[in-house]
C-alpha cells in the first residue's frame, strides 16, 4: 500500500470514529443500560463472569492441572 492510500485510509477511520462517538454522545441513557446489560448477558453465556483480581481461579487450575501430571493426586481442587 501505497503513504498516499494508507493516510486516505486511517483518513477515513478517523472520519468513522468521530461520527460514533457523536452516535454515543447522543444515545439516551436507556439505550445505553440495554447494551451494557446485553454485552454482560453476551459475556456470561460465554463464560465470562468478571476479572478474578487475585488470579485465584487460574492458580486453582494451574494447581489441578500440576497435580494430574503428577499422577492424579488431590484431582478434585
């Protein structure tokens, strides 16, 4: 791609960019709650529950993971 077709088309982008955010500046605050709670519904039937902070989750799997390769023991945590 050629410097001239490249800025026309992060041009363009920008262009795209600033006409959504005039689209969310003027979206009334019901609109935005529906697509928030849609996005978190979207999230928990993929599995997505929220940021663990402590890592525990992952530690735990990581755990039970070490404990099979080391010949099954304590496979429940």
């Amino acid at each position: 791609m050629k410097k001239e077709a490249l800025l026309q088309y992060i041009g363009r982008w920008k262009e795209v960019d600033a006409i959504e955010l005039e689209e969310l500046r003027r979206m009334d605050i019901e609109t935005r709650l529906r697509r928030l709670v849609a996005l978190m519904q979207l999230g928990r039937s993929l599995g997505i529950t929220g940021k663990d902070p402590t890592g525990e989750r992952e530690i735990s799997e990581v755990r039970r993971r070490w404990c099979l390769l080391k010949g099954g023991i304590n496979e429940t945590r």
